[in-house]
C-alpha cells in the first residue's frame, strides 16, 4: 500500500460556521442552550481534590499500584480536568475572563505541566482557523507526520509523548504571543503545587500524577479522542463526534460537531444540540468506541498522521477572532459573513 505523503487540501471554507447559521435558522430554540455553567466549579474541585488524595494514597504503595492507578483512575481524572479546561478557554463557567483563567489554572494544577493558559490561546485559534497550519495547533507538524505516518510502532510513540509532540508545533505559530503573565503565573502556580506534593506525599506521588497526565492523552483508549475528533477516519469529513458510554466521564467532550457549530454552549447543553437538531447530526459519521477507534488507529494502515484536511486559505477571519459564532448569529440581526 502507497503511504500518503501530505495532508488532504480543502478550497471550502470550514464547515462549522456555515451548518451553525443553518441550524439557527431551522431550530432557533438552541439559541436558548447558550450560556454559561458555573457549576462546573464544582466539577474542578471534586476532580483536583481527587487527585491529590488519590496521589497520597498511592504514595507508599508499590510501583505497580502506582502506575496501576494512574492508568485505570487517573487517566479519567486527568482526561475530564482537560475537559474542565477546555470549558474555561471558551469561557463557559463565568462572565468574567479572569475568573475562567483561575478556574483553568486550577484544574491543570494535577497534570503538573503548565498548560492551561497556552491551550486557550491556542485551542481559540483551532476553532478560528481550522485547517489552516500556520495557526491551528490541533494539527500535526509535516516533519512529525512523515516521521510517524501509518506506522505501528510510530504511531504508539506518538501517543505516549502526544503532549510533546504538541509543543513542537508552537514553533510554527509565529502570530500567536507565545508568553505573557498569564502564563507566568500558570507556571508559577504549577511549581509551587509540585513543590508542595513532593514535599508532603513523596517522589511516588509526583510520579503517579505525572502517568495519569500522559496516560490521559496518549498510549491509553482515552487517547483515541484525539483521533475521533478530526481525523480522516471515514470519509473527507473534517470532524466526528463521539457518542460512547465514556462521555459520562469525560463531560460530554464526545460531541464535538456539535461543539465546533456552538462553542458558546457548555458541556451539560452539548447532547441538548444534537436532540434539537438530529437532521444535522445523524446524517454524519460518527463514532461510537474509543476503545475500537484506539485499536483500528494503531493498526490500520490507511489512517496516518497525514490523514487532516489542511486548507492554505484562512479566509476574512480576524487573528483577533474569539471563535464564537453562535453568540455573534443570536447578538446581530444580519447574517454572519461566510469566512471565505
């Protein structure tokens, strides 16, 4: 079999703004779903404090309860803190930005890796500018797609040092401001938190919280989310939801067509969309199996690191654009421009 040797390239503007202002117009009661979540604090703190215990408890244990529970607990706890974060870069807790910073800070402080901050600068800009290679960070470095590309062994390096993988790719985001003091006081909030688990629980603490932090993303069928959300897994179409059992777990973070066409809406409203508009939905591709996608990812030959729509277009949008065309479509009483 021939391996694919570049991305797949679109001239079509992305699909997510255009399908966002034709399920307005066909069920304008979604508008009702957007909003903000606050309770979702309640969330963040249940999933850190778990962590933290879960850290202590393991603390004395041998290494294989360690990585044991990193892999089969922390991992989920690891994986839904990415989630609350997510809601925090959209801004879905609170009215105030600041008050959504701190809440992001907060939930990333178990994973250890200051994160957090960044992800929102660069996550806003994925959804602004999807395809587009200079400025979405979802999609993967050339050189890192040729070096894995549809190999088995590859691909499982991959998924075991995915978040690595992803801090090459900010080397190529030449206009997005890459520090600023919010990002210094994510750091300094993640070395003081550190700091303060080795001093009181130990080394083994340190160790499970840093397995649960790449089992959450990587060599694990959570790290199959990855790929479900915008890899070329069935047709040329340029995102999947996921409707698995997981997604009680994982606060809905599965229906990510339905999260691309409405970022406005929080995580609890997510499955509300899709009930409202199931003539939008049903008739994608979807998946229904981390579990299965994480297997057929790692041995299917046809999906490769290449397998990503990339357009060289970015269209009429703004750099400065905060990716929430839901809001702007209910805000304006005229339509919203297409983005090319």
């Amino acid at each position: 079999m021939q391996r694919k040797s570049d991305f797949t390239y679109s001239t079509e503007c992305e699909p997510h703004r255009i399908r966002t202002k034709q399920i307005l117009k066909q069920h304008p009661e979604i508008r009702g779903l957007i909003g903000k979540n606050p309770k979702t604090m309640l969330a963040i703190l249940g999933l850190v404090s778990f962590q933290v215990v879960l850290s202590w408890l393991v603390s004395n244990q041998s290494w294989w309860i360690v990585f044991g529970a990193a892999y089969l607990l922390g991992a989920f706890a690891d994986h839904a803190l990415f989630v609350m974060i997510h809601e925090c870069a959209h801004k879905l807790l609170f009215k105030s930005q600041t008050a959504n910073r701190l809440a992001g800070i907060l939930s990333n402080l178990p994973q250890l890796f200051p994160s957090s901050v960044s992800f929102e600068r660069y996550h806003i800009k994925h959804h602004s500018f999807q395809g587009v290679h200079e400025l979405d960070a979802d999609l993967p470095n050339r050189w890192e797609a040729k070096l894995i590309n549809n190999y088995f062994i590859g691909k499982i390096v991959w998924l075991l040092f995915y978040p690595l993988f992803q801090v090459f790719r900010i080397s190529r985001l030449k206009e997005i401001k890459p520090f600023d003091k919010w990002i210094a006081l994510n750091f300094a909030a993640e070395i003081v938190f550190t700091a303060a688990i080795w001093f009181f629980f130990g080394p083994k603490a340190i160790i499970y919280l840093l397995a649960s932090f790449f089992f959450s993303v990587g060599l694990h069928p959570l790290g199959a989310r990855w790929i479900q959300e915008h890899y070329l897994t069935f047709k040329e179409q340029e995102t999947y939801s996921y409707y698995g059992h997981l997604n009680t777990v994982a606060f809905n973070v599965g229906y990510h067509n339905e999260h691309h066409d409405f970022p406005s809406i929080p995580w609890n409203r997510l499955p509300q969309i899709r009930a409202k508009a199931p003539g939008f939905y049903n008739s994608l591709y979807y998946h229904t199996s981390w579990f299965k996608l994480f297997f057929r990812f790692l041995f299917d030959k046809e999906i490769s690191l290449f397998s990503r729509v990339v357009r060289k277009e970015r269209g009429k949008v703004a750099l400065t654009d905060q990716s929430i065309p839901d809001m702007d479509l209910v805000r304006k009483t005229e339509p919203v421009s297409s983005p090319v």
